[in-house]
C-alpha cells in the first residue's frame, strides 16, 4: 500500500485536532458550569454564615452582663 501524500497527512491531522478542539470546547462549558454552581453555593453558604453570626450576636447581647466578660474569639474574614 502507498504511503499517504503530504497533502493526506496534513488533512488527517486537521481532522484529528478540530475533534480534539470540539471535545475540549465542551469539557471547557462542563467546568465553566461547575464552577457556576460552585459560586452560587460559596455565595449561598457564607450569607447563612453571616446571618448565623448575626442570631448568635443577638443571642450574646440577651445574656446577663453579671458575669466576667470573655475576650471574644478571633474571626476570620470570609473572602
């Protein structure tokens, strides 16, 4: 059997890489997606943080002021 022509080889691949882009193309949109919903949780999850803080702050200013005061702990701010 003949070797394939240059012309053949360079069509083959053409080929082989417009696959590839097409597959890469749609694994780029499954994460992009991914990290969507991964936003829109962290999002989510640190406004039930913050409105957790603001009950129990609430709760701390209820209680009875005849005992010693506790330095409150450290917080880290949530990016």
């Amino acid at each position: 059997m003949a070797e394939p022509s240059t012309t053949d080889q360079i069509a083959e691949r053409v080929e082989r890489l417009l696959v590839r882009h097409a597959e890469l193309q749609r694994t780029n949109a499954l994460l992009a997606d991914q990290v969507s919903a991964l936003t829109q949780e962290r999002d989510s999850l640190k406004s039930r943080l913050n409105a957790a803080r603001g009950r129990i702050d609430a709760l701390l200013e209820r209680l009875p002021s005849n005992t010693a005061p506790v330095a409150p702990a450290p917080t880290k701010e949530i990016e």
